[in-house]
C-alpha cells in the first residue's frame, strides 16, 4: 500500500501538469485536463507582448511571442481557443503555431 505523502506528491505532480481531480458527484470520481487559460505578458525591456499558456497538455506552462499589439495577440488566442489548438495532447516536433 503507497504511502500517503507520495500519494500526495503524485497527485501534486498531475496537477502541476494540467490533471483536476474530480470529487464523486453522483457518478463516482475521476480526473480531467484543465482547460488552458491564456494571459497577454508586456514583453520586459522592449515593445511587444507575448501570451502565456497555462497548463498545456504538453506540460505546465509555454510561452509564444512576437506580437506587436495586445490586439494582435488576442486575435491569436481567440484563433487558437476556436481550433483547440491546446485541447489536445502535442504529436512531438516544436510545431508551427502562428
């Protein structure tokens, strides 16, 4: 039988990744992927913005930049939460996510 505290540092693991635990609610527990939340960072020490997403479900945090405006960036999210782009577990390679 596992020990409490590495259950406990296991599930603090799965949810540094992006995994909710869910409570019985009628139909038994279960775990989820939380959804991505996305926020538009200033860049520090020059013009621009880029956007950090938070988790992925590649890992717990990216980040992608180049963007001149704040509207520019939001353009890019609202494109990327419409294809759900970040809904879905990463098939290797860096990828092209302009």
């Amino acid at each position: 039988m596992p020990h409490a505290n590495n259950l406990a540092a296991i599930q603090r693991a799965l949810e540094a990744a992006g995994v909710e635990f869910i409570a019985e609610n009628g139909g038994g527990p279960g775990v989820r992927l939380r959804r991505p939340t996305f926020e538009i960072v200033p860049m520090k020490g020059g013009p621009g913005f880029y956007v950090r997403v938070t988790p992925v479900s590649y890992g717990p945090e990216t980040q992608f930049s180049d963007f001149a405006t704040e509207a520019e960036a939001q353009d890019w999210i609202e494109k990327h939460k419409k294809a759900g782009t970040f809904d879905q577990p990463r098939k290797g390679g860096s990828g092209d996510l302009s």
